[in-house]
C-alpha cells in the first residue's frame, strides 16, 4: 500500500534481497546486488568499510586543487573537544572568507571546516547567548578577530568587566566603550566608513538604556549597507527583551547558542530543540542560519585555558 503497489500484483514468492517498484502497468522486480559473496549484515559492513578505507586513501586528502571538494568521498568528521583558531583555519587550506563581513566562530559541518556568520548576508542583526561563563565573551573575540583580520572596522561596547576590553588599542578596533552611548560620538566614528560591525558584550544590560535606540538604528540601516551589529548575552535575560536592539537583532534568527541550558533555549532563534537537548562538554555549542540549527565546536584563541 505505501509503494502504490496492488496486493495482487506481487509475486507469490519474494525471496531475501527482492525489492519491487512501483511502476506502471506493472511493478518492476530487482534483486539488491551484494558487495559480498556472504550475504551476512556483517560481512555486507565490512565490505562496505573496505571500499570506504579505499576511496579515503585514494582522494580523501589529495593536494590542493587535484580533487574538487564536491567530488571527493563523503566525511562525516567527529567534532573536536577543543579547537583553537589557527586549527580551525587548517582544517581547510584553501578556505576563504566569503566577505568581508564574515566572522568565524568555531569548527563543524559533516567535514570539519570553519564555520561562522556572515553580518551581511544572515544579519544585520546576530545573536550570542548563553548561561554566564559559558563562553559567550570567547566567541565574541573570536568573531572580532576574525573581522578585523579582514580589514573590517569594529567598535566594542562592553558595559560590565569584559575581555573584550583587552582589544582596545589593536589596530582595527575603532574604540573600546562602557555603558555610556554617546551618540554624536558614535555618528562621528562610524558614519564615515564603508563598512564596520559593532559588538556588544552583556547586552542585555543596555536594554531600554538611555541612547540605545541608535543600536537599532545600526541594524536598521544595516540592511541597506556593509555594517552590522553582533551582541552576546544570557540567554534568558535576552529572550526577555521584547523591544529596542536586542529584539531587532533577534528577527535575523541567526547567532550562536554557546551551551545548551535547556530545549527551550532555542526559542531564541525561533528553533525547536530535542528534548534531550543540554549541555555538552565545554566549547560544544549551536550555530544557527535562518531558524536552522548545527553543531560546532567553538575556537578558541592559542593561549585560552
């Protein structure tokens, strides 16, 4: 009945290995090939490993450029349990940003590679949440450096003791802020540039701010331009916020979910999570694309514990 087929279409006799497709006027019989002589399930896998252990040999890892990633064996690579981000970046020699918007965030993908978010393209808003000192300040370095290693301007807002304030005085950060949005002072800083991305740490603490409201304007006008703003915060205080930058950001529903607290974390980005979701080791994380959830090992600077 599944297959569309009529009872009284099959044949009396179906022995092991038959298949019939649904066909018209009449169903079509096969007979499933085997990749062993020994018809056994067991001896079928090994068989099967054989041929796989072959393929990876010959064109898994050629040289750059011998064989097209399309065409090479399929992978599905475990996920590290800590990645930095010169590892990252090996993992794929010949890897290039898509623009200069895009900011890496860890490792994933059935084959491992460098994986992130593009403000342009999937923002102009984008959000990193998690419980507190689930790494959430980590993934937003990591993102600033990979952005400003593409020549893009950014300007750091943190209103609370954060590492991002260790990047003030690098070359490419435009400033490193407090609490206080000085709005004129934001004007003049950002309104000359082709493109820049601004990044909040502990959003949530600038929600109904006074002056805020020229962070949603950077995401508004975003859409129509090379900038864009990334903001990290906890995951419950931000899915709180109904109004103002931190709900504009969220309408992108894409960002990272640092640690999985609970299933209905992903309501953030408007996901559904398995019920068994919860945390993972430490760096295990959720990327999310469009309402689309994957996991990710996130990277980490070289002298992070």
């Amino acid at each position: 009945m599944l297959a569309e087929i009529k009872e009284r279409a099959l044949p009396a006799h179906q022995p092991d290995g038959r298949l019939m497709f649904h066909a018209k006027p009449n169903p079509l019989e096969a007979q499933v090939a085997l990749l062993d002589p020994d018809p056994t399930g067991l001896a079928q896998v090994s068989a099967l490993r054989q041929m796989a252990d072959a393929a990876r040999q010959r064109y898994g890892r050629q040289p750059s450029g011998a064989l097209p990633r399309g065409h090479r064996p399929l992978r599905v690579d475990a996920l590290p349990p800590r990645i930095t981000v010169a590892e990252t970046y090996r993992l794929d020699p010949d890897f290039v940003p898509p623009s200069p918007l895009w900011a890496m965030v860890g490792a994933g993908g059935d084959e491992l590679s460098p994986q992130g978010l593009d403000v342009a393209e999937e923002g102009p808003g984008i959000v990193v949440a998690g419980p507190p000192r689930s790494g959430r300040s980590t993934t937003l370095i990591t993102m600033a450096r990979s952005l400003i290693a593409q020549q893009t301007p950014i300007l750091v807002i943190a209103p609370r003791r954060s590492p991002l304030r260790a990047l003030e005085g690098t070359p490419g950060v435009l400033a490193v802020l407090g609490s206080e949005l000085d709005v004129e002072y934001l004007r003049a800083a950002l309104n000359p540039l082709d493109r820049y991305v601004v990044l909040v740490d502990d959003a949530e603490m600038l929600y109904n701010a006074p002056n805020s409201e020229i962070l949603e304007r950077i995401i508004v006008s975003g859409r129509d331009a090379d900038h864009g703003l990334i903001l990290a915060g906890s995951t419950g205080d931000l899915s709180s916020c109904y109004s103002g930058f931190i709900a504009t950001a969220r309408k992108s529903r894409c960002g990272v979910l640092v640690a999985v607290d609970t299933p209905d974390d992903g309501d953030l980005f408007g996901v559904r999570l398995p019920c068994n979701a919860g945390p993972g080791p430490l760096g295990r994380g959720l990327l999310f694309r469009s309402g689309r959830a994957a996991p990710i090992q996130l990277a980490v600077e070289e002298n992070a514990i």
